[in-house]
C-alpha cells in the first residue's frame, strides 16, 4: 500500500516534466530547429520525357485505382505517380512475396504527407475544392516530370524541411524547361 502514493508521485512528475517539455516558449527560438525554405529555385530539364502525361492518364481506367477525397483526376494521377515511383522487386527465396521498393523516397513520402495536408485544409475550408485539386495534380505532374532528371540536391532540401507548409514552398520552387 505504500508503494501506490510513491508510484503516483513519479506518475505525476513525469507528467510534469512532460508538459514543461511540450509547452516551451523557448523551443522555437533554437537555431538547430529553425529552417528557412532555400531562395534557389530548381530547374530540371524535362524535353526528353520517356511518356506522355496526358496520354498516360487517359489510359488508367478509374475503375481499377483507389478513391482519393479530392477526386477521380487526382486519384489517377496518384496511381501514375505510385506507379512510376513503386515497383515490386521479385521474391526471394524465403519470401513468397517480393519488397516494394520506392525510387526517390524523399519525393515520394513529400508528395503523400503533401497529399494529406492539402485534404486537410480542404476539409477544414481553409482552401476550396478546386484549390486542392489544382494545387495537389500540379505537384503530382511536377514530381512525374522530374523522375528522370538529377533531383539529388532536391531531394537533400526535402529531407531537411519540417513540416507540408515548406515542403509545398520547395516544390513551387521547382522550374521545368
């Protein structure tokens, strides 16, 4: 019985410390948390493209992709995008399934956690359903074009950036010619 107040005092300072450590005013003002959006733009060439994005998306047939809360055309692009970022390695003995490996994964996990944020807002009304479409196609048409070319130092900028506001700043900073 007399272990149960001592259990519920470390309980209760711990969750003190937690709070102090949740709530502190100071935690933004650390340089090794602040980051700031590179002022470079990138620019990738993308004249030497492998596929037509128009065409490729007029043969997905929506009846064989996943629903997405923006709708049918984001949703193809989506399938495109996974597509041409995924594939599906061959099985191992020992495994009766192949991995799937993701190409460029810091442009793959930027463009779904992007993905979300956009959901998000639009659900909240912060931006309209045309906004969300819009914006989100245009970065899934981006990171298509862009499979092929150099990225890595693109890719370095996305790793670096905190959360979906400066991930959507990196990529309107992306330039094709």
């Amino acid at each position: 019985m007399k272990t149960l107040p001592v259990i519920l005092l470390i309980l209760f300072h711990a969750n003190l410390i937690a709070q102090e450590l949740t709530y502190n005013p100071d935690f933004s003002d650390r340089p090794e948390n602040s980051y700031s959006v590179s002022s470079r733009s990138f620019v990738f060439s993308v004249n030497n493209q492998v596929f037509d994005l128009d065409e490729e998306l007029l043969k997905i047939d929506s009846e064989n992709i996943r629903r997405h809360a923006l709708g049918d055309d984001v949703a193809k692009r989506l399938h495109l995008f996974e597509k041409t970022y995924t594939y599906v390695s061959e099985a191992v003995p020992g495994s009766f399934s192949g991995k799937l490996v993701i190409q460029k994964p810091a442009i793959y996990s930027s463009l779904l956690k992007l993905g979300k944020y956009i959901t998000r807002l639009e659900k909240k009304g912060t931006i309209s359903r045309e906004e969300a479409v819009k914006s989100y196609s245009h970065l899934l048409e981006v990171a298509l074009k862009i499979y092929y070319a150099d990225t890595a130092e693109f890719e370095e900028e996305l790793k670096k950036a905190p959360d979906a506001k400066a991930l959507a700043d990196l990529f309107r900073k992306v330039e094709l010619i």
